[in-house]
C-alpha cells in the first residue's frame, strides 16, 4: 500500500537502538512483533518508505526521546556492535571499509555502513535529524537522533522541541570528558538547550567505560562533574538516572554488565516516586509518562511537505497540541490557507485521530507544495486558528556571544520548524534571571549572562505564540555565528493582521456541514 508518512533515512544512533533493542533483545519476547529491516527508495519522492516493527496490540503510550551525543566517534564502537550482532554481513563491511579508507574515513567505517546519504558521506558525519521507534515494557518510543557537531545545532533544536526526555551521551575518555562540559562545550550546549526547549527528563549515559577500564572513580567523579553543569542548567540531578555503559561490548544496555560488580544501579526520585534499574533500556521504561495537552486547540508545526503521485499534497508533523481528525478543516498559519483533512496517517496506519506528541503525516486536497511549507502551523480553523506574528516580546538569556547585542541586531531564530531571521527591535529590560524581577530598565546592551524582555520583529511572516499558551510554539533559540548565542521563551504575541486568504472548495463544503 502507498503510505503517506514518509520517514528518512534513519541515522547511526537510530540504527544503534534498533539493533540493541531487536537484534540484542532477549528479554522481551512479542510474538505478535515482526521486524523487517527494509529500506525502500522512491523513485518519485527520493525518500524512503521504513518497514520497522509491527507493534504489540496491547495499548501503550507513545513518548519521544532524544538522543544527544557530542560527535560520531562516541558512535563508532556500537557500529561495531551491530556487526558482531549479525546485522550487516562481511563482504558489505569489506566494501564500506575500502570506501571509506578511499575517502580518508578509515577509522569511521562501521559508522560508514549506517551512513547512506552521499553528504553524510563526504562530510563523516551524520547531518540530519531521523524519527525511529521501539518498544519497552511501558512505551512505544520514538528516537530523535541529534547529531552532535556544532554545524548542527539548528536540526537538533528541531528535533529536542519534540521530544519527553533527553538521553545524553558522554564519553568517559580522560579529555573527552572534561572538553565536552567545559565553558563552551557542546556537552553543556546541549543539555541547556535540551532544557530551555522544554525537555524536562533526563538520562545521562556514561559512554566508553570500558576505556577506563571500569573505574569505579572515574564514573563518580564524571557523575559529580555532570550533576553540577546540569543543575546550573535546570536539571535536578536526584532525578537523573546515571548508567555506565559500553557501546562497545552492549554492557549495561540491555542487561546488567558483569565487568563492574561495584555498580550497584542507577536511583531517582521524582514527582511520581522513586524508581531504580541498572540498564539503560530499564532507564528510558521508567521515564515518566508525559501529559498530553488533548485539550487546547490544534497547533501542529510542519517538519515537511511532500507532494506525492496518485495522493496530493502530504504535510508532516508533530501534533504538539489538540487533536487532529480527518474531515477537520485546519488553517495554515503564516500562509493563511484553510482547507480539509482528507486522511491522517502514523507509521504507515491510518487513524481516526493524531493526539499530541504524535508523529504524523496528513493529506490535503486543493493545496500546492507551493502554498505551505515547513515552519508553518496548522491548527483548527473553528478553534482558535492559528495567525502571523506581526511582533513578539520574550526573555531572552545570552548564552555566548562575543560582544553586546542591541536594538537593531538580527539574529536566525529557531521557534519549532520555523527557522527566521528576527530583529531585536527593543531591548525594554533587564532581568534577574532567578527571580524574574527587572534590575535595569531599556539597556542599551545585553551581553553573555544576561536576561531580558525583547521585543522581537521578524523579517518575514511567522507563526509563534505565548509560551503559557502554546509551550512548544513559545521557546526559541537565537543562532549566530553558527551557534546559539541565546535562548529564550515568548511572553506575549501582537498578531499580524491576516491578508488574502485561500479558502478550498473542499473547506467551505465541509464547514457547512
């Protein structure tokens, strides 16, 4: 059957936990699962259509995690992994190996047979952020691989806005460490943007323990130095499970590792409780279940929009608020065009309705690829539809820039799919970034550590709102210089005054019903 929701290719880290938790799983047993690992290229789309598990039908809950890691070489050895697993035969890794020497990628070759697209190729690196799913005792979960180099910033901002709970790579190395959490280290980038973004639940993986040849000292000491940069960030580390783990030799993935008796298991008390395991697949299980905001209206950014033959026009999304329905007239906001839902579709399925936190893809009929595209916001056009921000006041904190920042400056602001240049029209205050009380009113300059009330202009037409509002569509991350230089939450929005609109036969049909 031709599906509407379209997945890319999955990236390394994805690749990594479908192998460890298929190939490696033996603890739990669905006989109603069947997994396939085909990937098949369109010809008329140049995407892939991703055949993964077929779920058990009992009815778990859908969450999403992310899965931040400072570059690949903290991937390479669970590349290895996978071909000691007996997911990749020898002559494909004979031929990826001689590839990859031919390119100066030698030492990256088990990463090299995961990375299928010709730029992750000739660059090393993987570039883009990929959706895969799995299943624990609790959770159907969708990973959302972030590729850790600073180039990349901007798709991982995309990707942790989606997600419940981040999982944190490091790599306990001697100097791997101690780079990564260091001043304007990508470690601490990451995990402050995780937070800012809204990623509330947090688990820390101590990569490569193996390497130190399981040193007890060594993991305290990495769990002392982390919990202090992520409880500056936000994060209490007493809620935090830490797991030591080789990528490696699988230990402390999927079951509990024989190589460090010392390790008695990972603790943490939250809201709902205390809980504990040893593993890191016990630990993604015990993450706590997210509440899903089925009642506000419909706000569901676009990720993409694919034209596809014999169906129409496809936008791609994360429901983050409401329902979305088939026969539902939703209006597309800054674009400004309404129309009706024909069909939604999840992994493939159709469904009677898309909740909050679900991945989907929907078809459109009357509408060109042309007339919506990714950042904008389709919501309920009976329900507080979505509008364009004409201006928007937000606190901003300076994360790392090298100078001051005033009116006038125009930054790149990432505010969920949506990637535009806005204008620091006014700086109105100076705050305390713990009490949220002013200490300055109208500075003429911000700079590093500072936090303030902006009001923002964007450069073209945007679809934000109030972060008490609509949390997801309400916090943003400035990039500059290729990298995030601030982050912030929206207050208040002034709505741009909406112009033509485009109104489709189908809608008007279907909003005199």
């Amino acid at each position: 059957s031709t599906h509407l929701f379209k997945s890319p290719p999955p990236t390394f880290a994805l690749r990594i936990f479908l192998f460890l938790l298929f190939v490696s799983h033996t603890r739990f047993k669905h006989p109603t699962c069947e997994f396939q690992t085909l990937v098949k290229q369109s010809t008329r789309l140049n995407l892939y259509t991703l055949t993964t598990a077929k779920m058990g039908k009992e009815d778990k809950t859908h969450i999403n995690v992310v899965v931040i890691v400072r570059c690949s070489p903290c991937l390479l050895s669970t590349g290895h992994l996978i071909y000691q697993c007996g997911g990749i035969d020898k002559r494909t890794i004979e031929k990826f190996e001689k590839e990859a020497a031919e390119l100066g990628k030698g030492s990256f070759k088990y990463a090299w047979v995961l990375d299928k697209l010709k730029a992750e190729r000739e660059r090393g690196i993987t570039i883009d952020i990929a959706l895969w799913k799995f299943e624990t005792p609790r959770y159907y979960v969708t990973v959302i691989d972030a590729p850790g180099h600073r180039d990349f910033i901007k798709n991982m901002i995309t990707g942790t806005s989606r997600a419940d709970c981040a999982i944190l790579i490091i790599a306990a190395g001697t100097g791997e460490f101690e780079a990564g959490i260091s001043k304007d280290g990508q470690t601490r980038e990451h995990a402050l943007l995780a937070y800012t973004l809204g990623v509330k639940q947090l688990i820390v993986a101590i990569n490569k323990m193996d390497t130190t040849k399981w040193s007890e000292a060594r993991f305290q000491e990495i769990i002392k130095e982390t919990s202090n940069f992520i409880k500056k960030v936000g994060y209490n580390p007493k809620s935090v499970a830490f797991v030591p783990i080789s990528g490696f030799n699988g230990d402390n993935m999927l079951e509990a590792s024989t190589n460090c008796p010392w390790y008695k298991g990972w603790e943490k008390e939250t809201k709902a409780g205390k809980s504990s395991g040893k593993t890191l697949l016990e630990a993604i299980d015990s993450i706590e279940p997210p509440k899903r905001p089925t009642d506000k209206p419909l706000r569901l950014p676009l990720q993409d929009v694919y034209k596809i033959g014999g169906i129409g026009t496809v936008p791609v999304g994360r429901i983050e608020t409401g329902i979305l329905k088939p026969g539902m007239v939703v209006t597309f906001a800054p674009s400004n065009v309404t129309t009706e839902v024909k069909s939604v579709e999840m992994h493939h399925e159709q469904l009677t309705e898309g909740m909050p936190g679900d991945n989907v893809g929907f078809n459109v009929k009357n509408v060109s690829v042309k007339e919506i595209r990714r950042g904008n916001v389709a919501g309920d056009s009976k329900n507080d539809p979505p509008l364009g921000a004409a201006s928007f006041d937000a606190q901003v904190i300076v994360l790392n820039h090298p100078g001051q920042v005033g009116a006038g400056y125009a930054p790149v602001l990432d505010c969920h799919t949506a990637h535009i240049a806005c204008k620091f029209a006014e700086i109105k205050e100076k705050i305390d970034r713990r009490t949220g009380k002013a200490v300055e009113t109208a500075p003429k300059f911000i700079k590093s550590g500072d936090s303030a009330i902006v009001k923002m202009v964007p450069s073209k037409p945007m679809c934000v709102e109030a972060f008490t509002d609509y949390p997801p569509l309400g916090r943003f991350a400035v990039r500059d210089m290729r990298q995030t230089v601030a982050v912030g939450v929206i207050k208040s929005v002034e709505k741009a005054a909406p112009g033509a609109a485009k109104v489709t036969k189908s809608a008007a049909k279907a909003a005199k019903k």
